[in-house]
C-alpha cells in the first residue's frame, strides 16, 4: 500500500492525483513513431503566462471529482508536460525560463506544480527543484535496440541520457516519478532490464516514488499504427513490477488507457495502487479521455477499494523541500485529510 495513504482508510485504498496539465509548446525535437503530442519545431505557439494564469484562476473556482464533492479539494498538481526544444537550440534558454516561470505562477495560485519535459541539464534540474514539489521522465524502455525503430528519429530517448536523469534526481534529492511504456516493440528481457535499472538507482538513492507501466494505446496522429498493448500483458508487467521493484515504490496504471474494469480491477491485484493526474485531458494520449472521478470511484467500490486523493510528492519526500514548498505541501496535507476518511 502507498505511503500516501491514512491508515484510517484501510488497505484496499487506490490513489489518484486531482491534476491539470499546463502544455508550454507541443514543439518538439523528437520525431517518436508512436507520439501524438509532439508538432513540428517553430510551427506551435507557446503558451503566454497570461493564457496561463487564466486557466489556473479559473481552476480555483471549480469542484474536481471527490475532492470537489467531498472536501471542495479541487484541483492540486499542476503538471508542467512540454515538448522538447534541442539543447543546443537558441530557444533552450528561453524556452526553460518559461517553464520555470510556469511553476512559479502555478505556486503564487496555491497549486503544487510537478514538471515532465523531456530530459534536462543538471544544472535546469537543481534550478527547477526551488520551484515544484516533485519531477519526471518516463524511461519507456532501456534497450538501444529501439534506436534502430521508433526511436529512430528521437534523439533524447538515448537509455543512457534517460538513465542519467534518474540518478541525478537521486543526487539532488528530487522526488520522482519514472515509467515503462509497454508494448513499443521491446521484449520480455528488456522490461525486467528497464525496471532492475529503476530498482538499483532507486536502492542507491531512495528518490523513486512512483513507476507508471504504462500501455501502448495507439491515437490518430501517430506514424506507427502499431497493435495496442493487450490488457494481458500489462497485468503480466504489473505482476512482474511488483516483484521487481522495492516496496516503497507505488506502482501506477492510467485507468483512460485499461478502460474495461474488469482489466482495471485485475491491475489493482497485480499490484498498481495509483491511477496518476486525473483531469480535463490527457495530453500524451488524447484520444483517450479520462474517466469521471466519481465513476470510477464507483467502480472500485463495488470491488472494495476506495480512490482517495493524494498530492504529488508522497510523506516521506517533504523534508526534502525547502521550506516555502513545505509549508504549501502541509496545507494541502491538512486540506485533503477529510478525503480519506470518506466512505
């Protein structure tokens, strides 16, 4: 069972981030076989602060599932999800300023930002650190076999400039959130490569507080148009996580990507516990809506697990944090504990 979670809910409790995504540009370097997030570099506006902020105002006025039901908790994470400007481009420095600027209005507004951009320099990681409560990067998969297919064209999914953003968030005691995407042509052998890769960095540092086995869903804007991920294989590589990874890592599913519930109940008992940000839309897969919180909540009671809300940096990770960003996790804390009593 995941930290995140009060004893008082008991053990059959699944977690979910109430979050909205702010997308800086859809710009993006890599040309992933699969994407259907990414647009051509210089052909995307950037996102203005002003339209930023309008959307975060709006978002404080606004129930979200449970939490707006319940608690009025609305929305908590804001996730900071943008495509990739080339690090050797003009535009890096600028386009980093603005993520950050991203952040620090998301805070000024009341919210906990978690940033995902792609792979980033030691030194915009230990700047970002000052501004969000948690970070990430999805490994997908660490075998160089997949250079040579669907990321043939995607420079920053070398494993090893992936691998390196692990254990430098690790260095700088960044809380974060890592992942497999299941079913882009690697093997069995590769999976359980890619999450003992996860489980020794993790053993070193202690800093990986979530793994998303995430599955191949195949949208309408991709080059692949491959065969989707069956929901049998992703239960397969949950169980398998689940044996692999250290217990105080929580394991997450998407419930908008396993949308049978038969299928998601069956991740539950393979070990997931999470179901990550739930909110307007999912920008990496949209084609696939997320569901309605209080929906799903109904499906899984009818099970005997209940979905609770959580922020997006789990206990044991505040005293990472520099005081400011502490003291804002702690608010939320005392805010979102009625939640988790509710039946």
């Amino acid at each position: 069972m995941s930290a995140q979670v009060s004893a008082s809910v008991g053990c059959r409790t699944v977690t979910y981030s109430p979050a909205y995504t702010l997308v800086p540009t859809y710009e993006c370097f890599n040309r992933c076989a699969y994407c259907n997030f990414r647009r051509d570099p210089g052909k995307d506006a950037w996102l203005t602060i002003q339209a930023a902020e309008e959307a975060l105002r709006s978002l404080q006025h606004q129930g979200s599932g449970i939490g707006g039901q319940g608690a009025g908790i609305g929305m908590i994470e804001i996730l900071i999800l943008s495509g990739e400007v080339h690090p050797q481009s003009t535009r890096r420095a600028a386009w980093f300023e603005h993520i950050y600027a991203l952040c620090e209005l998301a805070l000024s507004l009341g919210f906990l930002p978690h940033t995902n951009v792609g792979p980033l320099s030691f030194q915009e990681m230990q700047r970002l650190k000052a501004v969000n409560v948690s970070m990430g990067l999805m490994l997908e998969q660490i075998t160089p076999m997949l250079l040579d297919t669907v990321h043939r064209f995607a420079p920053s999914k070398v494993p090893e400039l992936r691998l390196q953003q692990l254990v430098w968030a690790g260095e700088l005691q960044i809380p974060f959130t890592t992942g497999l995407l299941v079913g882009i042509g690697e093997t069995a052998a590769d999976r359980l490569e890619t999450l003992n890769a996860i489980a020794q960095i993790h053993q070193q540092w202690g800093h990986i507080q979530e793994v998303i086995i995430q599955p191949y869903s195949p949208g309408q804007e991709e080059a692949w148009h491959h065969k989707e991920c069956s929901p049998e294989e992703l239960i397969e590589v949950l169980a398998i996580a689940r044996q692999v990874l250290p217990e105080d890592i929580t394991l997450q599913v998407p419930p908008n990507l396993v949308q049978n519930s038969i299928h998601l109940l069956a991740c539950l008992d393979a070990g997931a516990r999470d179901l990550g940000g739930i909110g307007p839309r999912d920008e990496v897969n949209p084609d696939y809506p997320h569901p309605v919180e209080a929906e799903l909540a109904s499906i899984l009671q009818t099970a005997g697990w209940q979905l609770a809300p959580r922020l997006p940096i789990y206990p044991q990770y505040d005293r990472w944090l520099a005081e400011p960003l502490r003291n804002r996790v702690m608010e939320w804390r005392l805010r979102i504990q009625p939640a988790y009593s509710m039946s």
